[in-house]
C-alpha cells in the first residue's frame, strides 16, 4: 500500500505568504517527502477562489514530475467537465512522460456554479459529463489516438466519486474507485464484474482527514484557525448560487472569531474509536489502529493524507510529515502487508494493526486524495460538495477527495 500526501496549494490572506515562495516552499517540501519514504503525491483542482486554490493541477504535476524521482504524482481530483477529453489526456501523457510513468490520473465531476459558468458548461451535466470523459480519455489511451503516447498504457485512471451508482460505473470502466468507503465495496465489484473485469483490479483509494502531532492537545489550538478557515470556505463554496441567484466567482471566506472559537473547544478527537469524518489530530500510535480497522477487508492501494491546511504553521506542517512517513507509514504498510486477503474475516486482520504496533516506536522514529465528487441526492448538506459527491475535505470525508 502507498501512503501519499496531498495540497491544494491554498494561500489564505490571514496568513498569505508570496505566491512564489508558497509554490517554491511547497515543491521543496514534497521534495523531502521523498526523500523521507512518502510513495506519491496528490494534487486538487478548483477556479476562482480568494485564496488561489490551485486551478491547473496538471501543471503542477509536470513541475513535480521534474523535481522528485520515485513518488507517484496523481490528481486528485481534476474536474474532468470542464474540459475536452483530448485536453485531459493530451495533458496526461505528457506529465506521464516527463514523469519516467508516474502519473496516476484522478477525475471527479466538480460541483461549483461560478467555475462551470466560466467555463461554459452546464453545471446539472456534470455526472455525465465525468462518466464520457472518462470513457473517452480511456479510448483516447487504448485506441493510440493520444500524441506523444503516454509511458504507462495507460495511466492509472480513478473516479473520485461518492454512492453505490458512481462505485458501479467506475467498476465498468475497469478504473479505481477514489473513495474509502466500506458501503461502495460491492457495487464497485459488481460493476467490475459487469465490465468483464477481475475482482483483482479492485483498488480504492483516497484522503485521511487526519494529522499528526507528538501532542495533539498542546497542536489543537494552533491547527484550529486553519480547520475553521477551510471548513466554511467549503460550506461557503458548497451552497453558493443553489438557488440560481447570481453570486460572485472570486469570494473570500474569512473565518469568523466564533468559528474559530468552536473549533478550538472542539478540540483534537482523541477519544474517538474509529476514524472520524472531521479532522483529527492524533500521534501515530493513537492513528494506526483507526485506519487499521478503516481499511480492513477492502482492496485499498493509496491513502494519503493533508501535507498542510490553509496556511498551517510550517513547524506543525514539518513535524507532520516527519511522523507520517517515518512513524505512521512504515506502521501501517506492515499491518496491510500482514492482512490477509480482503475476502477473508475483518476480525481476524485486527491483529495485524497489533503486530505493526511494534514498527511504532517513540513519536517520529522509524520503526503511505476527494476533492469533490459523488452522486446527486447524496449531499449531506452544505458539507458534501456536489462536485461527483465528495465531502468536505478537512470536514466530513474519510477517504474522499475535494
């Protein structure tokens, strides 16, 4: 199993830092993830947001693609609508390329008005317009339509969505499925099924709403002003132009002093039993055997987890990852690799998040994304983007993308 970390590059203006150094800083992080054992990096995609979200994540990718060597570098998720399917996959193999064959390609449905107004496509389309792209892209790849050609043949390919529907089309398209989720395991093979594919080309993966910390409580009240940032800039964002009305393309969404004031007395979840919806903050030893038990009997490749969220404290960004891939990550690879076959009793693997507990020694020693897509009627409020049926990132996703 490959653990991977994810960015959206936002860069909020309570703690704007110069967009060069932001994009500089960011590249030379991803950079020492690598070199510290973090398998890939994933990469998101929306337009007009204050904060630069990142719009082109591809362009991204190919600048990753020229600084690191090893880690796959996915989408995760590019809003597929908004463009030509040659465009996506013109755009793909030349990241492939550049990248030896690294690139693992996600695709969700997007969900904002303003970003599909701007690019002159109906937003009720996008559900069929993901599920063509994707089938298109894929042809583009099989048929050798697609100038120069891509390393991988053809790249990995994912859907980013959410409901039993969106797990079925994408196990007919023979693609993963960019969601952890326990309830879309078997509409996911019975689609791959449907399409004539194995059961053994069944892979799931996704983001980990989670981050680490040698001591949660002392992290929580420095991480909270961030988490309430992006928690109602995506409720914000989510709800906007519903109705019809016409509402700005380009807003900002300032956390308010109560927001933040809640969030801090919500405090990290370290009571939990299971992985939560929310953020969490934890140590490596109290995360292993939640996403131990998150993963068990599911055929699941990729997890990855925030590298930062709106604006982070870089002493808390660095420790993070320092805890993820030397202390988490080798943890949790041998308690998958110690997992018997997803077909077997769950109960029976919980011993292998035991036995891995051993790679955990003290915090930091060494001892593995939606962005938004899911299915209409399946939105939990403003909480769930509507962009393929993801939820909020940061908010009440476990193993979605924005």
């Amino acid at each position: 199993m490959r653990i991977g970390i994810y960015t959206d590059m936002r860069n909020p203006e309570a703690w704007r830092r110069p967009w060069v150094e932001l994009y500089s800083s960011t590249i030379e992080r991803i950079v020492d993830a690598e070199r510290l054992g973090v398998d890939s990096v994933w990469v998101s995609e929306h337009h007009l947001f204050a904060d630069g979200y990142l719009p082109q994540p591809l362009t991204l990718a190919a600048a990753l693609a020229n600084a690191t060597q090893r880690m796959r570098i996915g989408t995760a998720v590019m809003i597929a609508p908004l463009r030509p399917a040659l465009q996506i996959a013109e755009e793909a193999a030349v990241v492939d390329l550049l990248s030896g064959g690294r690139l693992e390609l996600g695709l969700g449905a997007g969900y904002r008005v303003p970003e599909f107004r701007a690019y002159g496509v109906e937003v009720r389309e996008r559900f069929p317009l993901l599920h063509r792209r994707a089938g298109e892209v894929l042809a583009l790849f099989s048929e050798g339509r697609c100038t120069p050609p891509p390393v991988q043949q053809p790249p990995p390919m994912w859907l980013g969505v959410m409901g039993p529907r969106g797990a079925r089309i994408a196990g007919r398209l023979g693609v993963g499925l960019l969601w952890v989720g326990r309830s879309l395991h078997q509409p996911y093979l019975d689609g791959l099924s449907e399409g004539g594919h194995p059961p053994s080309a069944a892979r799931m993966g996704g983001l980990v709403n989670l981050l680490l910390a040698d001591d949660p409580e002392a992290a929580w009240p420095r991480i909270a002003p961030h988490l309430a940032y992006q928690r109602q800039s995506y409720e914000s964002a989510a709800a906007e132009d519903r109705e019809g009305a016409s509402t700005p393309a380009v807003r900002a969404f300032p956390a308010s002093t109560a927001d933040t004031r809640e969030m801090i007395a919500e405090g990290p979840r370290l009571q939990q039993s299971r992985l939560s919806s929310r953020m969490q903050v934890l140590t490596p030893e109290q995360a292993l055997p939640l996403l131990s038990e998150h993963i068990a009997g599911l055929p699941v490749t990729d997890l990855f987890f925030w590298l930062s969220v709106a604006g982070m404290p870089d002493d808390l960004v660095q420790r993070h990852l320092e805890l993820l891939a030397g202390s988490l990550a080798p943890a949790l690879r041998s308690a998958h690799a110690a997992s018997p076959c997803a077909s077997e009793d769950a109960g029976e693997r919980r011993g292998g998040s035991e036995a891995a507990a051993e790679h955990l020694g003290p915090s930091g020693e060494a001892g593995e994304h939606l962005g938004p897509s899911g299915e209409a009627g399946e939105r939990r409020g403003a909480r769930v983007e509507a962009s393929g049926g993801e939820v909020l990132p940061g908010h009440e996703s476990v193993g979605g993308i924005r």
